[in-house]
C-alpha cells in the first residue's frame, strides 16, 4: 500500500483488494508502531478499492486502529463501500471506526477537529 505523508501528522495510506490488504495493513502497522516515539500520525486509510474484508483484514485493522491510538493519532476509513459496511455492521466495529464517504472527506474531518 503506497502510504505517503499528506502533511506534517497525517498519513494518507491507498489501498488495494486482497491479497495486497491485509499484508500492507501489517506494514502499515508496523510503521505506526515504530513512529510512536515522536508521537503518533492521525492516518486515512482509502478503501474504495476494495470489495472484501476478510477476518485478518479486519484484525489488521484493529491492529492499526490501536496503533494510532497509542499514539495519541486517529485513523479514519474513506471510501466504505455497502459491502464493506456491512461486514463491519456485522462484526460489531462499526462504533470502532469512523467511515467517511471518501478520502478528501477524511482529511477535512481531521483538519477541523484540529481547528
């Protein structure tokens, strides 16, 4: 997943359709985890390109989830399709995600709480 810095503290990760995800959502863990020291990155994961969510996909994205969080950052999911909604409806991590129709939506969100 090509994961660039949009601005200083924010993270803007693209995403693809498995099998790419779950082993791009590990590294992007993996990074958060190690950018802890100097405080964590608020992070946009783009997942309209994606038709499925698996179950390491979505342990994938607790993982990040918490990585952000420990952090002291946010993670925001643009580009929820109904499918992939609706495995998260049905996996009960709708309240622990917050979804954004797409990426440009996302960031805004992120720099008003910051205003």
């Amino acid at each position: 997943m090509p994961t660039r810095e949009w601005r200083e503290g924010v993270w803007l990760c693209e995403t693809g359709p498995e099998p790419q995800l779950s082993e791009d959502l590990e590294n992007l863990a993996y990074r958060l985890t190690q950018q802890l020291e100097g405080g964590g990155p608020d992070v946009v994961v783009d997942l309209s390109t994606v038709e499925f969510l698996n179950s390491v996909c979505l342990g994938r994205l607790i993982e990040v989830r918490a990585a952000c969080q420990r952090g002291g950052g946010r993670l925001r999911l643009a580009g929820v399709t109904d499918r992939i909604w609706s495995v998260l409806l049905a996996s009960n991590l709708d309240r622990s995600f917050r979804c954004l129709e797409d990426v440009s939506t996302a960031l805004a969100s992120l720099a008003v709480e910051d205003a």
